[in-house]
C-alpha cells in the first residue's frame, strides 16, 4: 500500500483528481464511484477541470459502488440519484454509461449477477475510488464480510445506518439491506484510492493499513491488492505509527 499524508482535504481532492484525469488522458477509462461525504470535493475538483480545462468524460464509464434496496432508482437517496447529482451530470459523462445497481430488482440475486458481468464487459474497473466506514467498511461491505466475497445482497450494520441517517429525511428511513460490490470485486478493479477524511476515519485507516489482514476490517482486504494507494488528510493519518 502507497500511504499519501495530505495537509487537508482540499489537497486529497487534487491529488484524487490528477490520478483521475491520468487515467483519462490514456483514453477510454471505467471509473468506480464511491457515495457519501468523502469523495464530494474530488468530484467537485473534476467538475471544475471539466468546465474550466475542458476535462472530458465523453470516452469513459462508470460504475458505483453499491445501492439501497428497496429505494426506487429515481429516489433522492438512492445511489443511482445521488451520483448524477454530486458529479456525473455535471460533467459530459453519457448517461447511459453511468451504470449502477438497481436496488428495485425484482430479483436482487440476478441484479447482482448482471452488475458483474456489466463490469467484466466493460474491461474491468481501471480507477475505483473508495471510502471508509467508521467500522472499517469499503462499500456496504460490512465487519466479518468474506474477503472473497462478489456483488450481493447485505445487511447494514446499526452503527452505518446511524452514520447515514444524515441523508435520509428521518433515521427510520435507512433501508436495513443494501446490494455491495463485493471485497474481491472491489479488488479487480487495477488502481484503489482508498480516501480517509477527518478524525473520526483515523482508527478506521489504522486498521487498514497497520492492522492484520482481517475480515473484522473489510479495508484492511486491500493490503491484498498490488495497487492500493490511500490519499488521507492529517486527521485521518493521526492513528498511522
Ligand atoms: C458509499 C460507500 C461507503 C462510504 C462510507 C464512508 O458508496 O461505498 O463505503 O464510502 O460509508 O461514507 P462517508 O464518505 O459519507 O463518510
């Protein structure tokens, strides 16, 4: 693992946007997005270079990182919504190559099953940018999942529907089970950036990078990967020996 110690967040942004944009440049890419708080100003930063540098997203895919099930593809909070709101629609990415899960799937089974071949069709997952969860997560991949795991169906811890109340109208609203891409699906992809911002990340990146490899740490399943580079702020590296 490539350890990256930033300033602040504003320079984790840049640094994930230039590691972006390089891959760009090489022609056609397939990104994997992450949701949540983390990668917000990244994505800010790329909407910027597209409008200001010209920055084109008109050659690449897309694919995020997991969904809600039972949210309705067009609700506020699903993560088919919120990455169109956050980034893709701001910038010249088709729409039709923004993929995601559908969390409506009559068949979550087969969804999950189709979202892998969606991936392998597209050539794999060149950059994928990832968060972390206060508890160590990478997608919705809870503590104790299988680090062989695939894309399937999971069950949301009490502490993640917690952290994730924010963006839902009243905590109750949380779905309870969610579709992941799993920990050696996350891993296939050729580059991770694992981002940790703020202080409350700080045990959570310990664990994954110092800790023993170890389920009880779903991120610490990318000391597996050749190519991990994690891009944290001072906060998120203060618990780093
Ligand atoms: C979301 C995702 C999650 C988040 C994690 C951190 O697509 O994959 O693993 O990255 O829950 O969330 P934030 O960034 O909101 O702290």
């Amino acid at each position: 693992m490539e350890v990256v110690i930033h300033p602040d967040s504003g320079a984790v942004a840049r640094t994930t946007a230039d590691i972006v944009q390089g891959r760009l440049e090489q022609g056609h890419a397939a990104l994997g997005l992450a949701t949540g708080s983390t990668p917000l100003g990244a994505y800010r930063e790329l909407i910027r270079r597209h409008r200001q540098e010209g920055l084109s997203f008109a050659r690449a895919q897309a694919f995020t990182l997991d969904e809600y099930l039972g949210l309705p593809p067009e609700h506020l909070g699903s993560y088919r919504s919120v990455i169109r709101r956050e980034f893709t629609d701001s910038v010249d990415f088709p729409d039709r190559a923004v993929h995601s899960l559908d969390g409506h799937a009559p068949d979550p089974v087969a969804e999950a099953a189709r979202y892998e071949a969606a991936i392998a069709a597209a050539g794999g997952i060149d950059v994928q940018i990832l968060g972390i969860g206060t508890d160590g997560h990478i997608g919705f991949n809870e503590p104790m999942s299988s680090l062989a795991s695939r894309t399937r169906i999971k069950t949301l811890t009490e502490q993640t529907r917690r952290d994730n109340a924010r963006f839902f109208p009243a905590p109750e609203d949380v779905p309870h089970h969610v579709l992941t891409q799993g920990l050696a699906t996350i891993r296939d992809a050729r580059h991770l950036l694992l981002i940790g911002l703020g202080e409350a990340k700080a045990e959570a990146i310990a664990a994954a990078v110092e800790g023993p490899l170890a389920a009880a740490c779903p991120a610490s399943s990318l000391q597996l990967h050749p190519h991990t580079t994690v891009l944290v702020d001072q906060a998120a590296a203060s618990r780093l020996q």
